[in-house]
C-alpha cells in the first residue's frame, strides 16, 4: 500500500476529512469541496473555477496522482475537469485545487463539502528519449480509425 501525506492548509474547514474511497473496491478517493468563506460556488454555464480541497499532499516518488471527474457530477450536470485527468507530481507541494467545469445548460452549485472529483495514486515510469530508427509493425502508419474497430 502507497501513503499519501497530507497537510492541511491555513484556515480549511478540517472536519471534512481527508480523501477518502466511497466503496471497498474504489479507484478514486473522493475530494471535496474546501471553501474558505464555507458558503457555496456557483459554476454558470460554461464557466469554470480553481475549487479548493483545503489540502496540501507528498505523493512518493514514482508516484501521481490523477485527479478526475465524478460520473454522476458529469452526467446529471455536465460537471467535468477540463485537464481531466489532471496529473499532481511527487515534487508538488502547493495546495491540491480541482478545476471544474460546467458543460452543462444550467448553473450550478458547488456547496462547501461537496464531493467534486477523485484521485487515483497511480505509478509512473519515466522514460528515456532517444533517435533512431523504428521497427517495422503491421499497423504501420495506420491512425485514427485505421484499425477498423468504431
């Protein structure tokens, strides 16, 4: 198991709790919303906004996370991250904020202590870079479709 640290940043609302999973089996850790005047958000129709989470965290190295958008938030109300899935480095140490976004035909409300988005620790690989020449394979240069599958 990977432990994510985290630090509470000045004046957020601690009673909300750290991230946490909503099932046994979750990927994503649910965030919420960290408001500093604990009121409400209102996202219009197009707009989109920095949210604070009221955290700070250390990710291992050889780590990220991956903050993304909430199914229901994004059907129901066209709430989405529009960098989805925005990536927090391991070096990272500034306060955790969630860009939403509203797609949706409506306004909408973002109440102090609403789940927002979820983050997933995933592993990372960094690669090496280097010219030469490729190998050969039967796609080829085949993209966008080539592949027959719709």
């Amino acid at each position: 198991m990977v432990t994510i640290r985290f630090e509470w940043v000045e004046g957020a609302d601690q009673a909300l709790g750290l991230p946490d999973y909503a099932s046994a089996r979750a990927a994503g850790a649910d965030l919420r919303a960290n408001l500093a005047d604990r009121g409400r958000l209102e996202l219009a129709p197009g707009a989109r906004a920095l949210v604070p989470t009221g955290l700070r965290l250390a990710i291992p190295v050889g780590y990220e996370v991956q903050v993304r958008p909430r199914s229901g938030l994004a059907l129901k109300h066209g709430i989405t991250l529009p960098n989805s899935p925005g990536t927090i480095d391991s070096d990272y140490r500034g306060p955790l904020g969630v860009i939403l976004q509203n797609t949706g035909e409506a306004a909408y409300t973002v109440t102090h202590g609403d789940r927002i988005a979820q983050m997933v620790v995933a592993p990372v690989v960094q690669a090496g870079f280097a010219v030469g020449s490729l190998d050969e394979t039967d796609r080829g240069e085949g993209g966008f479709g080539s592949t027959g599958a719709a």
